[in-house]
C-alpha cells in the first residue's frame, strides 16, 4: 500500500480525514479542579481548525487524590461530563476526531499535587522526589476499575475513543520499568508480570465500553536507562495489546529518568536524521502487528513524514509541540507549502502556564 499523509483512513468505525494525530501534552488551561474552560476549548479548536485528523487530549487524572500536573484535565467523576461534552463538540465541527487520554502519574507528577503518591513499589523518586507507597494488590484493581468507569464517561461525553497513557514514566510505565517494580507478587518479575497492571486496564475497558469504540495506547519503546524495560520487552507488551484487539499503538519512549536527551521530548534536533528518534522501534513493531502504529517524537518535516510512510508499515504520524507553535501546521502543508516546521525543539512549550510556544507570534 502505497501510503500518503492525506489520505482518508477507516479504523474501526471512525473515518479520519488524515494521518495526522495530534499526541497528547499537557496543557494546562483546565480549572483547579480539572472542569473544561472556554481557554481550553478554544485551545482544541484551534487546532481542530488547523488541519489534524485526530487529536489526543492532555492527560486527564482518574482518581481524585492523584494529580501530576497543575490545571490538568479531570475525568474522575460524572460532573466533569457535561464540560468534556463541550470540548468534543467543539472539535467536532471541523471534521476532526478527539480522543482523551487517561493516567495515574504516581511518583513522577508535580512533586505537593497529589493527596496519595502510589507506585509499583515503596521508592524515592530520583528526580521528583517524591515518596511513593507500594500499591496492594485490592489497590491495583480498584485503580483498574477507575480507569474502566474513566472510559465510560469519555465515551458517555461523546469522546471518538481514549488512550490509555502507558509511557513516559507514569504509573502503568513504572510497573513495566524494574528500576521501580521490585514487587514479589504476580505483577512483579517477568515482563509478562510487570505489564499485567496495563493488559488487564485494557481489557477491562473494552469489556465495558465494547468491541466498535476505539481504544487506544501510548507505550515506550524502550526506557533509555540502565536497568529499565528494553525494546525486547516492549515488543512482547506491544504483541500483547495486538493480540488482544487494542485498535493503535502510539510509540513513544523514556521518561525523566532517562539518560540525557533520550527521553521523551528531546532537544537540538538539527537535521533531517535527526527526526523521529523512536523510529528504528516503530519500524520493527509495525513489521510485526496488523494493528495500527503511530510515530511520535521529534518529526518536524514533512519529507519526513513521507519517507515513514513510504518505506515502513507505520500508518499514523504524531506531533506535539510542533502543533503548539504552529496549530495550522497540517493545513499549511496540505495547501503546498511544505516547508519544515518553525518549532526550535526548545521545550519553552512546557512551561508552567503550560502548552504555549514562547516563539509563537
């Protein structure tokens, strides 16, 4: 098949218009206790009004007492409905598809935001400093059951699907990681023990949300630190998924604790070759799964953009910030101007106010 960047795409029961996904990042415009504000709305149309076939949502807490990051999306009761049902209406009208994403941080959120920090065992996060209790096993299920009530209500909100946030460090990645998951027990040890937390979150959600509604995940490729989960291991967790009908992988990788510059959001991207810096990962799971894979990291060009779907099976291309500085990116390069986006990489995006290009005009 020979893919471009503007296609029209069926997946599942969804039509989207492009493949184009708008990765998730935070954003920073909900209200204290995560109700939808019209700063928030408008932030998402704007970008549904600048071209994107599908957006996914800065991550959105599921359980009240665990909140990494200051402003951020709730979606851990039914008030939060009716804004959420806003958000998505509003996005709708420009032919775009909105999906929330939906997280524990655990250990590695916003050091004094949560009530309860949990992990996957009792640990001192090296960075956040943050001290975290070992979860119990009632603990896990409940956290499990939350994530699944999560999803009801982003589809009762009219959301096109959800993606679990497996990655960047988070709780679902830390259990993967064995610098953090010291646990004894059946979600400790092996690599089919450590992602037993994520398997069985996925399957509870699509049990109850059925087998047509999207569901999607974002998974690291590798940790990019010593001792962490390896490529290997993510390559089994991502069959895994595959196998039991999760409808796309995002790959994406590292987190805070990665070695220097090769964690998530990675800056000096000076060339061409430098771009998509999770790609060799991304090429080896799309040879291996018929289920979708989307690219995330570091693509600024669109020749890129076209030599990942011209000579790999990956179907979906992410971006992030490069959508921060340029929400009409994706229109631009669909009218014929297809030059190299104006985002420098410089993470000025990720400031405390949050998404907002400090070089944006």
């Amino acid at each position: 098949m020979n893919k471009k960047p503007f296609d029209t795409v069926e997946l599942k029961n969804l039509k989207l218009k492009n493949r184009f996904i708008r990765s998730a990042i935070w954003e920073g415009m909900a209200d204290p206790e995560g109700f939808v504000t019209e700063e928030l709305i408008n932030f998402y149309k704007e970008l549904a009004q600048g071209g994107v076939g599908t957006i996914i949502t800065g991550f959105a807490n599921i359980v009240e007492y665990d909140k990494p990051a200051n402003n951020m999306i709730g979606v851990y009761e039914d008030k939060f409905i009716d804004g959420l049902s806003k958000l998505v209406e509003e996005v709708h009208k420009y032919n775009c598809k909105i999906f929330l994403q939906l997280v524990v941080g655990g250990s590695q959120g916003r050091p004094g935001n949560s009530k309860k920090v949990v992990g996957p065992s009792a640990h001192l996060h090296p960075v956040t400093k943050q001290e975290a209790q070992e979860l119990t096993v009632e603990e896990i299920l409940d956290l499990q059951e939350k994530f699944k009530e999560a999803a009801i209500r982003a589809k009762k909100a009219g959301f096109d699907g959800v993606e679990i946030h497996g990655a960047h460090g988070y709780l679902l990645s830390q259990f993967m990681n064995p610098l953090f998951n010291k646990r004894k027990d059946t979600y400790g040890g092996s690599i089919e023990n450590r992602s037993k937390f994520l398997i069985e979150t996925y399957e509870k959600i699509r049990k109850e949300v059925g087998g047509d509604y999207p569901v999607y995940v974002k998974l690291n490729s590798e940790d990019y630190v010593e001792g962490g989960a390896t490529q290997e291991e993510m390559l089994w967790v991502s069959q895994e998924l595959a196998k039991k009908g999760i409808d796309l992988i995002e790959v994406s990788g590292g987190s805070v604790v990665s070695r220097r510059n090769e964690g998530v959001i990675r800056v000096a991207i000076k060339s061409i070759e430098d771009e998509g810096y999770f790609l060799d990962f991304g090429k080896k799971l799309s040879d291996l799964i018929e289920t979708p894979v989307s690219l995330v990291g570091g693509i600024r060009s669109f020749e890129k953009v076209e030599s990942i779907l011209k000579d790999t099976k990956i179907k979906f291309i992410s971006l992030a910030r490069p959508l921060i500085c340029e929400p009409d990116l994706i229109n631009k390069w669909e009218s014929g101007d297809i030059s190299k986006s104006t985002c420098k990489s410089c993470n000025g995006c990720l400031n405390p106010k949050g998404s907002r290009c400090i070089f944006r005009k």
